[in-house]
C-alpha cells in the first residue's frame, strides 16, 4: 500500500478541489493567529506541510521579504492552484512542491521553521512523518501548526447530523486514524510530538467565530461526495439545517464557531 494512500485519493478528488475556494474561507480565519505564533522572520526559509491553496503560505511569504517559503502537497490540483497564485500575486519567494512529508525529502532543506495552517492531520503515520519533517529543519527550529479541537466544538463539522445516512467507515488498520481531528486531544498530541524528537511542545486552545456563505460548510454535492444517497439526500439536508440553524445569520450567512489548537514546538537538534 501506498503511504498515505487514502488521502492521496482524497486530495486528489477533482469535486473536493474544485470546492477548496470556498471552503477555505473559515481556514483563513487561523491565519493571523498562526502568523503571530509563527513570528517569522525577514530572511528566514520556512516549510509549509499540507499548503493547500497556498494562502497562508503566501502571508508567510510577505513576512520573511528575501527569505524563502517552500509549500509541500499530496494534492496535485490544490498545488498548481497555489502556484497560480502565487504568480498572479507576484510573489517570487513562495514555491510549492508535489511531494509527502510523511517520507520525502523536501528540495532545499534544511529551513529555519515549519508551520502549517490545517496540513498535519492526515498521515497514516504521524510520529514517522513529523520525524521526517523535523530532519528537514535546523537545530533550534521550530515547529507552529494549527489543528482542530474537538468534533463537538466544531459545529462545522456535519459527520454526526449525516450519521444515519452514511455506512460506517472501514475500521482504520491500526490505532491511529487520519482526519480533521487526529489532534483534538492535546496531551496525546505532544506526546506523539515528542516520540517524533520534538520537544518544549505546546498546545494552546484557541476559539474563534468565522462567517462564511452557507455552500463553505455543505450543499448537495457534497453530500453526494461523502457518500449520501440521492433518495435519503432530503432528508440529509434538514438533518444538517437543524444542526446549523442555532449559527444562522440574518443575510442567510452563517457565524460558525471553530475551535482550534495552535501548537508549537522545537528542533532542539
């Protein structure tokens, strides 16, 4: 099997792509906060892991002016998305490379700091490739990501409203399960962090509020794309109304809760 093979799969959906834009607009809402935990530096040469369209790597980008920013992807079409950004906004110090972190080599290590907006959650096995992102970094190093808080605190998160109408999934092939909350819970996050030779690791909770379009959090496509069947898709609708109808705004958009751990940690070398 493939590293990673299930994800490369997903990430590399033409649907789930094609919707990135949209969905992206609650990510960014991080994106400050990730910057002021990053503090990077002008002239510094930074690792993205998981970039996706490349918008947090281009803030990056602006903070460390003739520094570098090398963006790392699964997703082929989410890369050449950010690489077209990144041309149309003249940004000469952003690149993005098709590649796993979880086993590859990055071309042009080592750098000064790694940092991720929502990219860290997805490998089949985390403290490998945390292991292998840490040997792309210098001593002293750091280590900044962001990943989601629990399921629960997430009301985005739409799994348990469709629960009736989507088949179990496979059971995982070994204790570790890839997805949005693979960190939720912080102490076993570091632990794994420090398994992986990172250390003074932190995980601070962070709350937020993001108002997006209603088509950022669902509509029948992507129900049909998680695997809802096109009889019970009515049903699945109002299921998913009910759970978000508490977040409704007047203008029809929606102020979403997200709550978030911003991590931080350290290549002692």
């Amino acid at each position: 099997m493939t590293t990673n093979e299930a994800q490369h799969q997903r990430w590399n959906d033409d649907y789930w792509t094609a919707t990135w834009p949209r969905r992206e607009r609650q990510t960014t809402e991080v994106t400050p906060h990730l910057l002021e935990a990053l503090a990077p530096a002008e002239g510094e040469r930074i690792l993205d892991v998981g970039p996706g369209g490349g918008l947090a790597t281009l803030a990056v980008a602006e903070r460390v002016g003739r520094g570098e920013v090398v963006g790392v992807d699964i997703s082929r079409t989410l890369t050449d998305l950010a690489t077209r950004r990144a041309r149309e906004r003249g940004v000469t110090n952003a690149t993005f490379t098709l590649a796993d972190a979880q086993v590859d080599a990055v071309p042009g290590a080592p750098f000064d700091a790694v940092v991720s907006q929502f990219g860290v959650m997805f490998f089949d096995d985390p403290r490998a490739a945390f292991a292998n992102i840490r040997a792309q970094v210098v001593a002293g190093g750091r280590l900044v990501f962001v990943c989601w808080r629990a399921p629960d605190l997430n009301p985005w998160f739409i799994g348990p409203a469709l629960a009736a109408f989507l088949p179990a999934p496979p059971a995982p092939p070994g204790e570790f399960v890839p997805g949005p909350f693979a960190f939720a819970d912080p102490v076993a996050t570091a632990r794994m962090l420090v398994a992986a030779g990172w250390a003074r690791v932190e995980c601070r909770p962070l709350d937020l509020v993001a108002t997006s379009e209603r088509d950022a959090v669902v509509e029948d496509d992507y129900l049909r794309f998680l695997g809802v069947a096109e009889d019970d898709l009515a049903a699945a609708r109002a299921a998913v109304d009910a759970t978000l109808r508490p977040y409704e705004r007047s203008d029809g958009r929606l102020d979403v809760p997200l709550a978030v751990h911003v991590v931080r940690a350290l290549n002692q070398g």
